[in-house]
C-alpha cells in the first residue's frame, strides 16, 4: 500500500466531498424538474399520483404517464431517470415518447393539451 501524507489524503477527501456535492446537486435537480413536470401532468390530466405511479396499462393512466415519461426527457432527463422516477425500464419511456409523438400527429386536440404542458412546464422551470 502506497504511504500517503497528510495533505494528499486531505486533498482527496475535499475531492470527494465536491464531486458529493455536484452528485447532491444534479440529484436535486432532477427531482425538482421531475416533480414540477409530474404535478403538471396530473393537474391536466386529473389523475391522482397513486394512480400515474401504478403499474395499470388502463389508458387513462398510462397515457398521462406516458406524457410525464416524454416530458421528462425533452426537459433533461434520461430515459432511465424518466422511467425510474415510475419504477420502470428505459424501454419504456423510449416506447412512451413514440406513442405520445403519435398521438400528437393524429389528434389535435391532444397536440395541443401536450403543448399547453410544455408551456406550464417551462414557465415552472424558469422561475
């Protein structure tokens, strides 16, 4: 084992603290944009969390789910983050996103409840 002095292992330990803090960071983060996003979705869509956090593939769940999935990513993300935060795989949420651009390009209507959340979305995130 190599001898460490002193100063090297305080230097490292003050490494390992500032890269704890940027994990810290990024992680709070992520939680912030994930929960503003969530909280969107379940206003516009009228669903309880319980609900978008069950593993029913009843339309009226999965779709707003699906939507909270896509709307994550396009905000930052991963695909992993984004279907994690619902207990899934990134297949998912990669499924989620296609699903929703579908739907945009066939229904209006949805199109524009989607662009409305994108809206609300980031007018939460910029203040």
């Amino acid at each position: 084992m190599p001898d460490l002095s002193t100063s090297t292992v305080a230097e490292l330990i003050a490494e390992l603290r500032r890269q704890r803090d940027q994990i810290d960071s990024a992680l709070a983060e992520f939680s912030t944009t994930a929960v503003i996003i969530e909280r969107a979705v379940i206003r516009t869509f009228n669903i309880p969390r319980k609900q978008l956090h069950s593993l029913s593939r009843a339309s009226h769940i999965a779709l707003p789910r699906q939507a909270a999935m896509t709307l994550m990513h396009e905000h930052g993300l991963t695909w992993q983050q984004a279907s994690s935060h619902y207990g899934l795989d990134h297949g998912t949420s990669m499924h989620a996103s296609k699903a929703i651009a579908a739907r945009e390009a066939t229904d209006p209507a949805f199109a524009t409840r989607m662009q409305t959340l994108r809206t609300t979305i980031k007018q939460h995130l910029s203040t």
